[in-house]
C-alpha cells in the first residue's frame, strides 16, 4: 500500500518536472517554410526568427510562427461591367508572406487567417468591381488579356502595401448572366445572316456585271460587223455558201410553174 502511493507521489513528482522543464525550455524551433516571430512579454520585436533552433528567455519570450510558402486562395466574386451586365468570376490567388515582415503583418493584422479574411479576400472583390466597371461586357471577352493585366497589377500594388507578394493570379472562369448569352448568341445569328445576305448581293452584282459585259461585247461585235460589211464582202459570202442550184418557183398548190436551173440549161 506505501509501496504503491509512494510510486504514485513519483509519477506525479516527475510529470510536474517535465512541465516545469517544457515551460522553461531556452529554445524555440522554426520549421522549413516558416518564420518566427519573438515577443518579449507579448510585445513584438523587431527581429525575425529564421528556420532553426534559437534561444530564448523562458516565461519573458514566446514565439509565434508563420508559414511564408506560396498559398492558394480560390474565390467566388461577382462585379457590374461598364454596360451594367452581372459578372459572376472565379479567381484563384497565390501568394505568400515576404519573410522578412512577419513581425509586422503578425503585428498588424494577425496570423494567416486574418490575412485571408481581412486583406485578401476584400482587396480582390473591390479590385474586380473596380478593373470590370471599366469594360463592357463584350469587352472584357475580346480584350480579355488587357484586363486580367490590370487585375494584376492593382491586386499586385494593393496587397503589397500589407507585405504580402503576389505568385500569380488566374481567372479560371468569367459567367455572364443568361439574357446577355442569349443577346450574343442572338447577334451571332445576325452576323451570320447578313453575312450570307451580303454574300448573295454581291454575287447578283457581279452575275448583272457580267451579263452587261457581255451585252456590251455583243453590241460592239455588230458594230464593228456593220462598219465593215460592204456590198461585195457579203456577195463574196453568198456565193462561197451557194451549192449551184437556183431556186425553183412554184405556183399555186404542187404545180412547178418555172425551174431556173431548167431554163439557164436549155440556152
């Protein structure tokens, strides 16, 4: 019984100890891919704790650590083009912490998640509303690239004045409200038909060009035959043509009244 309430006493002793030990541990360790930040008494300090093992004053230092590789950030926004249509994107962030002002974002605005709910995710939305007012909303498809550069470099300027840097910005989709769809499509058609409507007027023009050409060509052709055709040009003609046979008059019903050809032979 003493045996065991005196291995109890033991057990206990000892995990205080390794508390007390834990407590009062002098050292601080920062993992690959973060930054610590010291505070001495909960204030911050002006320096930034590396990757590494550091020393620190047990009780009077504590070290709060954050993550400063590349994060992901995906968001559903929804801004008004220049001609009032509804814009719904889909626009996906990385970014990371710049390393050397982990104190000072920690101290201005908090750990990651602040920096998401506080900073990123408004300084996006305001930045679309902003960049998409400016094109209409046939614009922002044809000069699609045009835009998203401006996304770029406002988000860019913005979120730096927090120190925090801009990886790459993607916006994966862009959705127009259904009547603006149905008013594309339906100038599509309009295109279409206009573009065959045109297409079968020029054909008819240069079908009528041709039929004038040609009557022009016809109506030269007799002219230049009238001018040149003398009496003699078309005598010559008859007589290559005639086969020798004069013509035979014929009186009334089936009765042969004169053969010329019979008459020349009897002289």
């Amino acid at each position: 019984m003493k045996k065991s309430k005196a291995f109890n006493n033991a057990g206990k002793l000892t995990a205080l100890l390794c508390l007390i030990a834990l407590f009062l541990t002098p050292f601080a360790i920062v993992n690959a891919g973060e930054r610590g930040v010291l505070m001495e008494f909960g204030k911050v300090q002006g320096r930034v704790l590396g990757e590494g093992i550091h020393v620190i004053i047990p009780v009077v230092n504590t070290v709060k650590k954050l993550s400063v590789r590349v994060q992901k950030q995906s968001i559903f926004s929804e801004a008004s083009s220049k001609d009032l249509q509804n814009i719904a994107t889909d626009i996906t962030l990385n970014w990371h912490l710049i390393p050397e002002r982990a104190n000072t974002i920690f101290q201005t605005i908090g750990d990651e998640k602040n920096v998401v709910d506080r900073i990123i995710t408004p300084a996006i939305e305001e930045v679309l509303k902003a960049i998409f007012a400016q094109y209409t909303a046939e614009e922002i498809i044809t000069k699609r690239a045009v835009m998203k550069a401006g996304v770029d470099e406002t988000l860019t300027n913005r979120l730096a004045n927090y120190h925090i840097a801009v990886d790459d910005i993607s916006l994966t989709h862009i959705h127009f409200s259904q009547n603006f769809n149905e008013a594309v499509e339906s100038k599509q058609v309009a295109a279409q038909a206009a573009k065959r409507a045109e297409f079968v007027a020029l054909k008819a023009s240069r079908e009528a060009e041709a039929k004038v050409n040609l009557a022009k060509g016809e109506a030269e052709a007799d002219r230049i035959l009238r001018e040149n055709l003398t009496p003699e040009i078309l005598e010559r003609h008859a007589l290559e043509k005639w086969d020798g046979k004069l013509p035979t008059v014929v009186g009334q019903g089936n009765q042969k009244l004169l053969n010329l050809t019979d008459f020349l032979k009897s002289y």
